[in-house]
C-alpha cells in the first residue's frame, strides 16, 4: 500500500469504487478539498484507465461511491468509504475495459 491524494471528487470516488482506501479528507483549503487514499498495486492500471477514459463502473454502485466519498467531505465520516472500498476490493477484477 502506498500514498495517493486527489483533489477530484469523480477521481475519489472511482478509487473508492475500485477498492482503494480513503483514509482522510484534508479540508483546510476551504474551496478545495484534498483526498488522501492507500492504494494497492493495481492502482496505477485503474488510474490510467480512468485518465484516458477507458474505466467502466456500474452506475448504481458508482453513484453510492459518490455518496459515500460526500459523506466523508462533508462531515469526515469515512465508516461508509471503507466500507465500499471492502466491497471494491472483492468486485475490483475485471472492472476496466482494455
């Protein structure tokens, strides 16, 4: 596991749907937000995908991503997040188009 920080809210939330974990939310800046996650070694592969618009999700679980990665923006629950990272880690295969 290894460090990775995003200030894209779409980009969280596909690494939360992938399986990554967001382990805390820095809100300092108060017109953005920072994402810290631990990623695993299949990171870079989703990353890349996901960059050059090849990443495939199921919308309705992309769309709890979404509400789990808000939760943790608004009020630093990250319960829910590590949570769907549990649940991407076991569906994480085959996710990305090739």
């Amino acid at each position: 596991m290894r460090p990775f920080q995003t200030s894209d809210f779409v980009l969280a939330s596909f690494a939360v749907y992938m399986g990554q974990e967001l382990v805390s939310v820095d809100r300092r800046d108060p017109n953005r937000a920072s994402f810290l996650f631990q990623v695993d070694d299949t990171w870079p592969t989703y990353l890349a995908a996901f960059q050059a618009g090849r990443a495939a999700v199921e919308p309705g679980r992309f769309a709890i991503c979404q509400k789990s990665v808000k939760s943790a923006l608004l009020d630093g629950v990250l319960r829910r997040c590590k949570e769907q990272a549990a649940i991407g880690r076991a569906l994480a295969g085959g996710e990305v188009n090739k």
